[in-house]
C-alpha cells in the first residue's frame, strides 16, 4: 500500500464529507428559521461513518450551538 496516496485519498474523502455536511445543516437551519420552525437551543447531532469492507462503524455525536 502506498501511504502516501492513501493518505491523500482519505483527506480528500474527508474534506468532501465535510464541506458537503456544513451545507446541509446550513440548508436546514436556514429552511427551518424561514419558516419560523427553528427549535431553540443547541442542536445535537451524530453522525455515522461506515466502511464495509473494514467492518467498521463509528458514530460521533455533538453539539451545534446556534447562538
């Protein structure tokens, strides 16, 4: 295996994960707050990441705060 490129493959996996994420909160908060439908308060989030081929599965939960 070649570390190097594995390396940069798994930025690139992560940065798309990311920037496609904070747009779809961003969507939804602002959807929700057009609506006047905004819950106050933190938002608690999980997000889950799954590999099959590695039996993997790892969830991450957290705290958006909207203030």
């Amino acid at each position: 295996m070649n570390e190097e490129h594995f390396n940069k493959e798994l930025r690139a996996f992560l940065k798309k994960v990311g920037i496609t994420s904070q747009r779809e909160i961003e969507k939804a908060v602002w959807a929700r707050l057009d609506s006047g439908d905004l819950p106050s308060g933190p938002l608690n989030a999980r997000m889950t990441l799954q590999i099959d081929k590695l039996n993997l599965e790892l969830v991450v939960d957290g705290t958006i705060g909207l203030e």
